[in-house]
C-alpha cells in the first residue's frame, strides 16, 4: 500500500467514524471537510493506482474503497455499473 493509499484509508476510516456517530453528536460533525480531504487524496493518485480503487473513489463508493484498501475487497457487492 502507498502513503497516498494509506492516507485514503485514514481519511476513509474517519469520515466513517463521523457518520456513525452522526445520531448522538452534538453538534454535529462537518462532513464536507471529509468528503473535501477524500476527492483531494484521490486527485494525489497516479494513473497506475488500481482500477478497482479508483472507480470506487470517483464514483464516491467510499465504504467499497475502504474494503478494498483493507483487504476485504471480496465483501463487495456488484453495483449498478456492474462493478464489483
């Protein structure tokens, strides 16, 4: 995994965080700011990063990048573009 892919899980992990706890935070969190950090980290990737990570990443399927960046890719379920 590159830095760039290790900062994207990161980032991935924390937007997750702050959406689960959504419901009982007060006030509640900025999610712009993850969804900002996301798209930027995306841009910092070259042309060579995985296929598979960056069509989960432009298409904002961020729950399907993280388990991709974790190993997991297989939980992945085939989306409306037929992508797994």
């Amino acid at each position: 995994m590159t830095e760039t892919e290790r900062q994207i899980l990161s980032a991935l992990l924390e937007l997750d965080g702050a959406v689960k706890g959504l419901a009982t935070a007060d006030p509640k969190p900025d999610l712009q700011r993850h969804f900002a950090r996301l798209e930027e980290l995306t841009r910092q990737l070259p042309p060579t990063a995985d296929p598979g990570l960056l069509h989960y990443l432009h298409k904002k399927s961020y729950g399907k990048a993280q388990r991709f960046l974790q190993g997991r890719e297989a939980e992945n379920q085939a989306g409306h573009c037929r992508h797994v």
